[in-house]
C-alpha cells in the first residue's frame, strides 16, 4: 500500500485487480458448469412454488393435507401439458421415495 500512496504507483494495485478479476471468473466459470442447465419448469412456476412452500409452512399442514393443496394449486396454477406424469419424470431433480403417505 505504501508504493500506491506514496510512491503513486497503481500499477500494482492494477495487477492484483486483473489477477482478482480473472481468477473470480474461472470459479463462475467452473461453478455454473456444475451447475449445468436450469431446469425450465421450476423456471417458469417459480413464483408459484414459492407461494405453495410458504402457504404449507405457515399453515403446519401435514403430508397429506399438503399433497391436497398442492394438488388443488397446481390443477388452477400449473397447465395441464406440465401436470402430466411424464413431464415430471422428466425432471432433472426429481425423486421417488417409495414411500407412501
């Protein structure tokens, strides 16, 4: 620091910028290839997912009560070509627990 103020060179502080900048771009660069693609149905109902996860939290609703609602949600919010089964199998995150509720 004391070469930038004193001697009013900013060359170094130039060169830990770029070296900065550029080793912050090569992790984005690795982080969103991980990532991979973003999943388009969570894309386009994202407002609605979020409403239906808040509304079952702050209503304590239990596995059932909260499948119902859901499911009564998604028949007025969702279209019908997204509803379907094979759609959600499509799904990239999506799992079966084999469980039932």
């Amino acid at each position: 620091m004391l070469a930038i103020y004193e001697l009013n060179r900013v060359d170094y502080l130039r060169d830990l910028f770029a070296w900065a900048y550029r080793r912050s771009a090569s992790r984005y660069s690795a982080v969103r290839q991980s990532l991979g693609q973003p999943d388009p149905f969570r894309l386009r109902h994202r407002g609605v997912i979020a409403e239906l996860v808040a509304e079952v939290v702050r209503g304590t609703l239990g596995k059932r009560e909260a499948a119902r609602h859901v499911a009564a949600r998604a028949a007025t919010a969702v279209a019908t070509a997204d509803r379907t089964v094979s759609s959600i199998a499509r799904m990239p995150n999506s799992r079966s627990s084999g469980r039932r509720t």
